[in-house]
C-alpha cells in the first residue's frame, strides 16, 4: 500500500468507462502490479470514504460477473 491511509482493490481488465474513471480519480493509484488489475486509493479525509467504498463496490461487481467468452 502507499499509505496507512490507502486501500488496495482489484479490476481485473477493466472496460474503457471504468478505465477512464481509474485514470481520472486522482486518489486512485496504480501498483506495479496493475497489469494484474491492482490499484489504489488514498484517503485524504473521511469525505472520501464513500468514494472507496464505491471503488470496492465495483472492483466486487467485477469479481462476481461472468466474464465473456474471447
């Protein structure tokens, strides 16, 4: 982690919208491990604890949907 602060989640391939969020979302990081989907995100103050829990929200709808057939 970067920070006692920080949290780590997981997007394995995230889509293009989810991407551009990542990139955008200055409190998200990547570990050397993004290629794996690691990323993470650093909390500044308790306002950005609700940003987190979306982020884990959606690395765990990620997680749980069928990935597609390539």
């Amino acid at each position: 982690m970067e920070t006692p602060n920080s949290l780590v989640f997981k997007i394995v391939e995230p889509s293009p919208g989810v991407r551009d969020k990542l990139e955008k979302d200055r409190r998200v990081g990547d570990m050397q491990m993004q290629k794996a989907g690691w990323f993470t995100f650093e909390l500044s103050s308790d306002r950005d604890l609700h940003d987190a829990l979306d982020w884990i929200g959606l690395a765990f709808d990620a997680a749980r949907s069928p990935k597609k057939a390539k």
